[in-house]
C-alpha cells in the first residue's frame, strides 16, 4: 500500500513538471497556460486527462484538413455565388471601414448593401416565421442549429419541413451532435422517415480521438429557404424554458434576411454541410439571383477553429475602438480576454458610455463567478453593469453609436473567441439600430443597475469565490 501511495504521489510530480514545457509549447495564451497549469498541479491525473481530452488536440487533423482545403476551393470555385457586384462598395462611415476590411478578410466575405432586415425578438413569433416560410417553400429549406430539441417546438419546425419534403421540397437539417444529441433517433428519425435529410455535425466520442477535442461544437444557428430568406442570430429550435429551471424563460433575438446576404448565409450552410457529408450542393437553385430588398448594408462573417485565431476577438477590439458615443454588450455570458476588457476599458475612458447587460442569474454557475469579476472590471473604470432578472438573456448583441449592430450566435467569451463554430452579422443600418436600441433599452428596464458602492460591499466570501474562478476563466 505504501509502496502504491509513493508512485501514485511521484507519477502526479512527474506529470506537474512534466506538462510545464507540454503545455508551454502548445498554448499560444499565457492566460491559459498558466490557467491548465493550475488545473494540472491542484488535481494532476485527473487534469492531465482533461487536457488530453480538451486542449491536446483542436479538430482531429483529417477534418480540420478536409475544413481548410474545402474553405479555400469554396471560395475560388464558388466565387461567383459568393460575391454580387451589383451590391458591393456600400458607403459606410469612414470610422467602420477598418471593421469592414478585417470582417472580410477573417471571414471572406464582402459586405453587401440592398438587404431587408427585421428584427424578431419573440420565440413563438420566430418559429411561426420559419415554419411559415418552410410551408412556402417550393425548391429546398436548410437548417443548421446548435440545439433542436424533440419538444413542442421542434415537432413544429419538424412537422413543416415534413410537409414541405412530401410536395417535394429538399430539406436538409444540421444540428450539432451534442446540442441536439436528443433528438436524433427520435424526431430526426421521424423527420427522415418523411424525406427530410437530417446530419449530426462534429460527433463526439471519447474513443475515437481523432475527433480530438470534444467541445468544440457548430453552435452557429442559421436557416435558409429557396435561397432567398435568411435567418440568423441566437434561437434555437427549442421552447423558450430549456435549460436551468432556476435561469427562467429565455429570451433570445433573430433577424429576417432578404436580399443579396442570403446568399453569403447559404454559402456557410453549403460550407457545413460538406464538411460533414463530402456532398457538394452546387445546383444553381441553391443560389438564386440577388434582388434589392431593401437599405440594410450586412456583412456575414463566420468563425471558427478553421480560420484565424484572433480573428473573431480582433472584430470586437476593432469595432469597440470605432464607438465615438455609446456601446452596449448583451451576452449571457460575459468571460472577456485581456485585449476585450482593455478595449471597453479605454473607451470608458474616452467618453464612450459603455453598457454591459447579463443575466442575473444565467445557467452556468461558474462562468456568473467569473463574469462578476469582470463586471468590477468595467464599474471601476467608469462602466455600466445591467443584470437583467426577467429570465435567462441568452441574446447576443453589440450595439454602437445608434449606427452598427453586431448580432449573431456568439457569446463574449473565450468559447466563442477560440473554439466554436460561430456566425455573426455586422449590420449598417439606421432603422435597424434604432429598433435594436430600444431593445436594449427594455433590456436595461428589466435589469437592476450595479452602483459601485453597492459593488464593493458584496458579502466577502463572493468576493473571494470570484478570485479564484477567475484564474480558471480561460478555460470556461
């Protein structure tokens, strides 16, 4: 027994010093570095098996191959789908055109002018949309969600696309393999037994580790129909109370496209779905001709692990260093990196009146600990901190100068900034801003307002709580 303890003991030794250099070597962040390493030398067996499962690899070398390769002759052989002269060159402010030029080069895709756009800040309201728009369709309906669940709402979306695949509609459904690893044998069975095609995407299992890390997801939240309707944001197909009972009702925001971005937005479908299929959707139905629809200029920019590291996170600097009067953050959840928080905090000390709006309550104890500290981050520098106590605020959205909106499936955290695959709209338009604007307005109407006297006399043990999630926030 002894004999089992001092090897027990020295393998843990072994394996503290051991990962130094490992993880040294394979993590460009020193924040994160040194935040595996806490893990490590706190609880090494156990750590060492989180790392190898989480942080050893990113997507396993054959599809993070098969990802860029199909990337780069999307966009060589596709390019005709993917730009419309008619609809270049919007004149944008002159402070945004530096976004504009870093959005296109992480994401590559131009921003395109002529769009409707309308806001959609009800589930029910969104789905009865969508389901309408499905019965309506009369060549194809492509849906790509984190979550679609087999409850109330999802045999709704299900029960149009059935219908919409029996008069002959194509209707192809990608869900992420966890988010939706429910629904899969029951109503995706369903769905597939009346024609709809249904796809897991990145399936996770421990023993196939050439997937590598395992929660790295497609959590971007994308529909499509006939090429010439869009919708894109934070919903997914699922009742506005899933998740943590205690977080309450959701509330979540989409947006209608119509016009020349609905082609960009099938383009990362198309994309998606070969990455998980090998089928190429190239039918000149997929990518009906562009119409003026209306003054919404819209750029797309999908990010994930396939494309620039810092690209997403440089976006945000970007666009937060652009503000002249006012940016409000709606996340749910709120972990910045060191270059976001510096960001927010020179603008608070320009003049900027900066705006932080979370759940009170959201549905992931830790990350509200680590959140909390960030919040103090921004109220000692002359910010604003709303938390919203009608449900669990899972909309996210950036909101600048009454002028630029950035809304779409991340949230603004490290997750979103380094792992998932995520979607998001830069939207110029002056109706648009000013209809999202007074939803952040009633946003901060539900919340309560973080004084700092307030702040600062929280219960001590909060206060310490917070210290130490902290160390661990860039692995959350």
């Amino acid at each position: 027994m002894l004999a089992e303890s001092m090897i027990w003991s020295l393998g843990g030794w072994v394996i503290r010093l051991g990962m130094i250099p490992v993880i040294g070597m394979r993590q460009e962040n020193p924040s994160t570095c040194l935040a595996w390493l806490a893990v490590i030398f706190l609880m090494p067996w156990p750590g060492l098996i989180l790392y190898l499962l989480l942080e050893e690899h990113g997507l396993s070398r054959p599809r993070l191959s098969r990802r860029i390769k199909k990337h780069k002759n999307f966009h060589l052989t596709n390019s005709s789908y993917l730009t419309t002269p008619n609809f270049e060159g919007c004149q944008v402010n002159p402070d945004h055109q530096a976004l504009v030029h870093l959005a296109e080069k992480h994401g590559g895709l131009p921003l395109l002018g002529s769009n409707r756009m309308k806001l959609i800040v009800d589930t029910e309201e969104f789905i009865d949309s969508l389901s309408a728009d499905i019965l309506q369709a009369r060549n194809h309906v492509h849906l790509l969600f984190y979550i679609f669940r087999d409850d109330f709402t999802g045999r709704k979306v299900a029960r149009a696309l059935g219908e919409a695949a029996g008069r002959g509609v194509t209707c192809r459904v990608l869900a992420d393999a966890v988010g939706s690893a429910g629904m899969f044998s029951g109503l995706g069975r369903w769905m597939q037994e009346q024609g709809v095609q249904v796809q897991n995407a990145l399936p996770a299992n421990p023993l196939r580790m050439r997937l590598a890390r395992l929660d790295i997801r497609n959590h971007r939240k994308l529909a499509v129909i006939d090429g010439k309707v869009g919708y894109t944001g934070s919903q997914n197909i699922v009742d506005p109370e899933f998740g943590h009972k205690k977080a309450g009702q959701w509330h979540d925001v989409m947006t209608r496209v119509q016009g020349p971005t609905v082609r960009q937005l099938q383009s990362v479908f198309v994309e998606d779905w070969f990455y998980e299929t090998q089928e190429i959707l190239d039918d000149p139905d997929v990518y009906p001709p562009s119409t003026s629809e209306g003054m919404a200029a819209v750029q797309v920019v999908p990010t994930g692990p396939d494309r620039p590291t810092y690209g997403f996170q440089d976006l945000l600097i970007q666009a937060i260093n652009s503000a002249q009067l006012s940016v409000s953050v709606v996340s749910p959840y709120f972990i910045p990196n060191e270059g976001l928080i510096t960001a927010l905090r020179l603008a608070s000390a320009r003049g900027v009146e900066v705006d932080i709006i979370i759940p009170d309550r959201s549905d992931h104890l830790l990350v509200d600990q680590a959140s909390a500290y960030y919040c103090g981050i921004v109220l000692n520098n002359g910010g604003n901190v709303h938390l919203f106590r009608d449900g669990m605020l899972h909309a996210k959205i950036i909101a600048m100068d009454h002028s630029l909106a950035i809304v779409g499936s991340a949230n603004f955290d490290i997750r979103s900034f380094y792992l998932n695959m995520e979607l998001v709209s830069i939207v110029f338009d002056q109706q648009f801003s000013y209809e999202l604007s007074l939803l952040v307005e009633g946003y901060k109407k539900n919340s309560f307002k973080v004084g700092r006297a307030w702040w600062s006399r929280r219960p001590v043990y909060k206060r310490m709580t917070e210290g130490v999630v902290k160390i661990f926030s860039p692995l959350l």
